[in-house]
C-alpha cells in the first residue's frame, strides 16, 4: 500500500475547508487526517484551503502582546523538550496511518472488537461527543444492515473495499453520506473491509431488529 | 539558509523549472501583487528557515513581533478572552521554534504554515484533547528546496489572499466567519466555488517531488 495511490472518492470542499478552518467535530476530524495521510492528492486538496487561512491571518489587524511576551517565550522554548521528530516514512505502511494510530493503536491485530452480528466487528474510538468514531469490519461478501442517516456520516475505506449500488470504495476512498441517501454497502467478495466511520448520528435502520439493538450497540 | 533575494530582484522573471503548470501568468501576478508583498512572503520563509538551521534567535524576533500580535487577534476574533489569546499566541510560537524543521517553503507559505499551528492550539483549547494532525506526520521537508519553487509559492499564496479579498462581500464573509470559528461546518456550501486550482497543482509537484527524492 502506497502512500500515492489514486484515490477516486475525495471529500467535498464543504468538509475540506471545515477541516482547515478547524471547526469539525473531533470524529470528522480524524477521519479527514487519515485519508490525507494517505493520499497525496487529499492532502494538496486540503492544504490549498489551509493557504485560505494564512491569508487571512496575514491579513488581520494586530492585537497588542504583553511587554514580555517574547522573553517568556524563550523561556518557555528552554523549558519544553523539541518535539519527536519522525523519521522519514516508507513507501509502505501499515493499515493505520498514524493519526488513526492515536485513537486506534498501533496495529489492527491489537483492535478490540465487539460483535454486532453476522461476523459484523465494530470498535468504537474515543473522541467528542459531537460525533462518534468507530472501527469497522465487514467480512468478505457481507453487507451492511440497510440503513439511511439522519446526520453526516463519513466512511473511509482503510483496507478491502466495499460497494453501493452505485460506487466502488477502496483504500483511501471516502464516502459521503447524508439525508438523501439510503444505501447498503457490501464488502467485496476478495477479503474483508475494514473502514473508518465517523457520524454525527446514529443511524436509522429499516427494519425493526436493528432498530431495537441500537441502543447496545452504540450505532 | 536559501536566499530568495536574487529571484525578488528580478522583476518576476519566471523561474524556469516550474514551467510544467498551467499557471498564471507572471504578469498577472505582477499586476495583483506588489513587490513588497512578496518581499515580504518570502522574508518570513527564510525566518524560519534559518530558525530550523541556525537556532537564529534574531530571526525568531522577527517572526514573533510580525505574527504573535496577529494570531493573538485571530484568536480574540475567534471567540477567545486577552488573557487566553496572549498565552495560546506564546504557545503557538513556542511550537514555530520546535516545529521549524517542518517547514516546507514548497508546500506553504509562512503565514500558512504558522496559520495551522494557531489553529490547532486553538483546537485543543476548546477540546483539551489529542488531536490528529496529519502536517506533522509526513515525510518532512525537502533538505535543499528550489528556490524558483519556493517564491512561486509564496506568490501563489499572496495571490489566493487577494483573490479571496476581492470575492463578493457574501462570500468572503463565509469564508472569514468559518475561519474564526463562527459558523459550523452545516452551514458551508458543498461547493465553496474559491479559485484554489493553481495553487492545489503546485502543492501537489511539491509532494511529488519530496516522494521523488525519497526513492
């Protein structure tokens, strides 16, 4: 898995410029980080929006600063260790590249999962309360209970792909969900798919059953 | 540290290697942009260049009486009391000294750079929590940049400034109340309709080009 691989489904602008304003719930958030670590096209997407914000900085009046601001800088400086440094990445990576590592640890071998049916595995990631994130894993050949949103739910394949009716979702793609759309992704035949998902609702089910359960599962 | 200066002087002679873009043309930029803010772009990345390579205090003094007055501002405009806003600017600059290593003058221009670093802590104010950021995270930044790709984009960013003073009042309202912080992400457009094509191709060269001499 390369870092420069094409990616097909890209966020709208809408959620790159909240993104590089800096007003997503913390869950959208993580999700946006991710895919830009994974593909550089995201992140060239994304950092033409941040060039949005350094204007706007430059351009802004300026507010006094205390007359030892700088001096209490320095001191500051000398106190705070320099941050890690990262060494230079390689070309290939693992599945979670690393801001997803912070919430979901190192390596998806170490992920807790919860069953929530029919070899469906979630994990839920600890972020604000204005959204939720979770881990995702459907097996091979597997949809998803069918269900439409009451929010904005964002899907980001990390491994395997899955399908809608009318798109196929690989690593690095991001699906964008709303209102209007009543979909049923299934997980392609060739092996499980494993996705980031961030919602800022819990999802409306059609049928009754998962209806009922969705308060114990968190979804 | 990389010297711009022998560009700056040149009336805007295009620098040849990144002819490859569809850019806008060097007299449209001389037209919008006058010299002095160019000068002045490129001043702060050499700022913090020579930060990262010389522990240059005096540059650093530089760098902080330009921008810790106005990320103090951008912070009080984002809803912040003085007191909060002075210490997150101090903070902000503290992290400019020890981040200075990232920089990369191809990918951003000063001002960007220092932007998503004033808004991150701005961020954790509100959230008190880790918080992905995904511009530390790359593979840092090319160890010897071209110094025609640097300028172009620190051109390339003064001009999305202007472009983004001249739009409608509507509009560069949305986009100046999303960056304070006062509108929730709901209330932007799919489509925000910002003329960012060039400065997005220029961007992704400088990736390209680090991935390149990565191999």
């Amino acid at each position: 898995m390369t870092k420069n691989m094409t990616i097909k489904h890209h966020l709208n602008e809408k959620l790159l410029m909240s993104y590089a304003a800096g007003i997503l719930p913390e869950a959208f958030n993580l999700v946006v980080a991710t895919q830009m670590s994974i593909s550089d096209e995201a992140r060239a997407r994304l950092a033409s929006f941040e060039a949005i914000g350094g204007g706007i900085l430059e351009d802004t009046n300026k507010e006094q600063m205390s007359p030892t601001a700088f001096q209490d800088v320095l001191q500051k400086i000398k106190k705070t260790k320099p941050v890690k440094k990262y060494s230079a990445p390689t070309m290939v990576e693992g599945v979670f590249p690393e801001p997803l590592k912070k919430y979901a640890g190192d390596e998806l071998e170490t992920v807790k999962w919860k069953s929530i049916g029919r070899g469906v595995k979630q994990a839920i990631l600890k972020t604000d309360n204005k959204a939720s994130a979770r881990l995702l894993y459907i097996p091979a050949g597997t949809a998803m209970p069918n269900h439409s949103h009451n929010g904005l739910e964002m899907t980001l394949v990390l491994k395997g792909s899955f399908h809608d009716e009318k798109d196929q979702f690989k690593r690095g793609d991001i699906e964008i969900a709303d209102q209007d759309l009543h979909h049923k992704p299934t997980a392609s035949d060739d092996g499980p798919c494993i996705c980031l998902v961030a919602s800022d609702a819990s999802l409306k089910f059609k049928s009754i059953i998962p209806r009922l359960l969705q308060p114990f599962f968190k979804i | 540290m990389l010297d711009l200066s022998e560009y700056i002087n040149q009336d805007f002679e295009v620098p040849k290697r990144s002819s490859k873009l569809p850019v806008t043309s060097d007299r449209i930029l001389a037209k919008v942009m006058s010299k002095d803010k160019i000068n002045s772009t490129n001043h702060w990345a050499n700022c913090i260049i020579s930060v990262s390579t010389k522990k240059d205090e005096e540059a650093f003094s530089n760098l902080f009486s330009h921008f810790a007055p106005r990320i103090k501002s951008f912070l009080m405009k984002s809803g912040a009391d003085a007191t909060t806003a002075e210490e997150c600017a101090q903070d902000t600059m503290v992290t400019v000294w020890h981040k200075a290593y990232l920089f990369d003058p191809t990918r951003a221009a000063a001002s960007t750079w220092i932007f998503t670093i004033a808004r991150n802590k701005r961020i954790d104010l509100a959230r008190r929590n880790n918080r992905p950021e995904p511009e530390d995270l790359p593979w840092g930044s090319d160890p010897e940049p071209d110094a025609s790709d640097v300028i172009m984009m620190q051109q390339e960013t003064t001009l999305l400034a202007e472009a983004v003073k001249n739009l409608p009042l509507k509009q560069r309202s949305i986009v100046e109340r999303a960056f304070y912080a006062d509108l929730s992400h709901q209330e932007i457009a799919e489509e925000t309709g910002l003329p960012l094509g060039t400065i997005k191709s220029r961007i992704r060269l400088a990736l390209q080009r680090l991935r390149h001499n990565m191999k």
